[in-house]
C-alpha cells in the first residue's frame, strides 16, 4: 500500500537535530523517534509499505493518507536536511517608521536615522533566504509594522513560502476587521501584540491624543474575531496609580495576557522623564504588591511581570521570571538564552542581534553583531558574532564573568537576562560586555526576593505544571 505525507506536514533535520517535523501552521519543529522518522521517509507515494498499527495511528492523526502510486509530495513536504544549526523563528523589525511619537521610544520621529524600512525587493530575498535556511515562524515588528506600504502583501508572502506569521507586535491603531478576516483567510492566526501603558496614560506616553480609547477597542476587536493578544505596558512613576485598574479593565475585555515591562532608561526617555524609571528593588516590591491583588481578584488572564514574575490565575500557579532551573541544576553546555539560541532577530538596518531588544543600545554604543548587507542569513547563522553569542553555553558564562562563576544562585538563573547584562555593563563600566551578570537576576535572588516571592504567593503553587519563563519576543 502507497502512502504521503499530508500537506500540513514536513519533514526536516539540521545539524544537531536529526529527526524533525514541521506542522504547516504551527511556529516550532517537534522531534520523532528514529523509528517513526524513518517510516515517514517512506510515505513518499513511491514505496509499497505494509499497513501497520503504527501506519493506522499516523492516518488516524492526519499526519499521513493512502494514495495512489507516483503520488509525488508538495515541495513544502519534501524532507529537507540543512547543514546548519537549527534556528526555526526570526524576530523581524519590518520598519522603523510610526505614526505615534512615543516618549520611550529608541525610533521615534526626532531619530530620523532610524526611521528606514525594507524595500520590497530586499524583503523577498529576506523571506526567500529565511525559508532555504528552515525559519518558520515570523514575528513582524516595528516601529508600527501595519504602516508598512505592502504590510498585507509581506503577511501573504510569508505563506507563499511555507512559514507563518507567529506574533505581531503593533500599537493597534490600522488594525482592523478587514486586516483580521484576512487573516483568517490565509490560516493566519497569530498572537497579537499590542503597547497599552495604563488606563488614564496611555495617550501622554504615545504622544497621541486618543490613542488609549482606541487601543482598548482594537483589543475588543481581536477578541470579538477570536486573536488571542498580549498587552505590553510599561510601568514608570507616572501612572503607578493605574496598574490594578489597568489589568482589571484589559482582562475584563478579553486580553489573554499582559506583560507589564519597566521602562528601560534609554536616552530618549531619561530626556522626557529624567526620574522616570523605577530602580529594580523598588519595581519588585511594586510588582509583588500587585500580584498579591491580582491573585486575589476573580480573573483569567495570564499577567506576566518582566524580569519578575508570570501569574496564572485560571490554574492558580505562578513562575519566577529568573529561576529558570527551579531544581537549582545547571547544565554546562546549556545556550545562555534559549530564546536567542531559537531565533534570529533582525532590524531595519539589516543588522542581525541575538535579541531585538539588545537592536537600540548595542547600535547606540557602536558594537554591532552581523549584517545582511555584508553576509547573507545562512552565514550568519553558520558561524560569527551572531552564531557565537546565541551559541555561548553556561560554562563559557561563568568562565567569562567572575561574578557569575562564583555565585551560589547561578543554578537557578543561568546567569539571567543577556540583553539586561550588556545595559548594566554599559552602566558599569561604558562598555558592552555580553558575558556581564544581569543586574536584576543578582538583585532577585541576592535582595531576598526568591523567598519573599514564595512567602507572599503561598496560595499559588509553584513551580505548579505551568511554570515557565518570560517570553522576550
């Protein structure tokens, strides 16, 4: 009997990971067993296989069907085996440009050198490259990535190629119902990202009368049409007064997740707000205070606290942002970021970082990683500063960074946040140093907070079955 992989379905190896597959509108690769690998090469509609219970289960999960002989696979679902390492996502800042002026922003209006964007022919050999190397999943992100002249065309690109679009980050004002239909006409179902800085502040941030009634009805919208979203507030002085009504009111709407983030003293925002930024100790006892309230509260949705804590109210759980090994266990060879290691970010200057919130500064302070002007993406994932940096393993950190290698928490942090550990040694010392401590997993765990955390949240479990870290991108 002949069988085919499904169209939904692909299989895929690289260089440290053999047995590999792709669902068409999923964002990340799933591993096989040898075995089932193995048969799968077979469903090509070119070899006589005996029906089996194990050929019964993958007709019955859709992964395979019976069909006639010489029945030839997609292109997409043809095995393909890459000679590099696996790197399945890119995080991409698609322009610079915003119809907002935001009071925090790196690329805002008064920073015309980085207000560019991709031309629409370097765009499509960017996609282009992306799928030949296995990158599957694509965030786009901006500046506002819906000002984008072809934004719709790009979205309808990335599926032409076989991979989806898995997050948009925007400040919602051009979404729309017709954008969101059209989405759901190319099964493209992404988490939708979208800045809201606090109920009676959210216009005086944006620099844009209007922008908060508007953001809350584009959140009403997506849920109306069935996105799931994530709110992304900052949190300084200004609107402290408004966190608990904040998230009282986005979970009311049917937000499914808010990540509240502490304004990170650039220098576009220390210009505006010169005492804006809370310092670490006192954005804890902040963040702990309102989590206590939020646990409290009858709510749904999930509330993350950068660099701090996630809350899960539905299972009543939470994780400690910082304790990504809660057993205390670190293990040498492990990526110093896994986040980094699995994604590629690159910015509207072409240039290529571990992570897009590391873009600003890192350009700022003259240290630049790759660019797709110089190298192409298959380069720079095969080997340079990029690859060296997202590669870099727990020895190497605590080989590099005398503070790491001796401190007795390093089990639970992994030596914590690289983008924090280069700002802080900026602040330090005035230079970029990747293998720095990051200040704020020093202050979590050394401060007390490990414990104050776990006295506080006693009605939560922890690290209960949902126990995760910060999603970054």
């Amino acid at each position: 009997m002949y069988y085919r992989l499904t169209e939904d379905y692909a299989l895929r190896a690289w260089k440290f990971v053999k047995h590999a597959f792709y669902h068409r509108f999923s964002a990340k690769p799933a591993g096989l067993d040898d075995e089932t690998f193995e048969l799968l090469l077979q469903c090509d509609g070119e070899h006589d296989i005996a029906p089996s219970e194990q050929t019964e289960k993958l007709v019955a999960a859709g992964f395979i069907a019976p069909c006639e002989k010489g029945c030839r696979l997609s292109e997409w679902s043809r095995f393909v085996k890459y000679d590099h390492r696996m790197v399945p996502a890119m995080n991409l800042m698609i322009t610079g440009k915003c119809n907002y002026n935001c009071r925090h922003c790196f690329n805002a209006a008064d920073n015309a050198e980085k207000m560019t964007e991709w031309d629409w022919d370097s765009l499509m050999d960017l996609f282009d490259q992306a799928a030949a190397c296995g990158i599957h999943a694509v965030t786009l992100t901006g500046g506002e990535p819906l000002i984008y002249p072809r934004f719709m065309d790009a979205v309808r690109e990335i599926y032409k190629r076989g991979m989806v679009l898995e997050k948009l980050t925007t400040n919602g004002y051009f979404l729309n119902k017709e954008i969101l239909r059209e989405f759901r006409n190319l099964n493209c179902d992404p988490e939708i990202k979208i800045s809201f800085d606090g109920v009676g502040h959210h216009d005086w941030m944006r620099g844009h009368p209007g922008a908060e009634a508007k953001t809350l009805d584009v959140f009403r919208l997506c849920a109306a049409e069935g996105f799931k979203t994530m709110a992304q507030v900052q949190v300084f002085r200004g609107n402290l007064d408004s966190l608990y009504a904040t998230v009282d009111t986005l979970d009311s709407i049917g937000v499914n997740t808010a990540r509240l983030i502490r304004t990170t003293p650039v220098p576009r925002w220390v210009k505006n707000m010169p005492d804006g930024s809370l310092a670490p100790e006192e954005y804890f006892a902040i963040m702990l205070d309102l989590a206590e309230s939020y646990m409290r509260g009858n709510h749904r949705m999930e509330l993350i606290m950068w660099q701090f804590l996630v809350l899960y109210p539905q299972i009543k759980a939470f994780a400690m942002v910082d304790d990504v090994n809660p057993d205390g266990r670190w293990t040498p060879t492990a990526p110093v970021c896994l986040n980094n290691r699995s994604l590629i970010a690159v910015t509207c200057e072409r240039n290529v970082v571990p992570c897009i919130q590391m873009a600003d500064y890192a350009s700022y302070f003259g240290y630049e990683y790759d660019n797709l002007r110089e190298r192409s993406l298959k380069d720079i994932i095969t080997a340079g500063r990029w690859h060296d940096a997202v590669c870099a393993n727990h020895y190497k950190l605590r080989e590099q960074s005398a503070e790491c290698g001796k401190c007795p928490w390093f089990g639970h942090c992994g030596g914590g946040c690289r983008a924090l550990a280069m700002l802080g040694s900026v602040e330090k010392t005035g230079k970029i140093d990747y293998f720095a401590n990051d200040p704020f997993a020093c202050i979590f765990f050394k401060g007390g907070w490990y414990d104050e955390v776990r006295r506080r949240l006693g009605e939560y479990t922890y690290p209960g079955s949902a126990a995760k870290t910060e999603n970054h991108n």
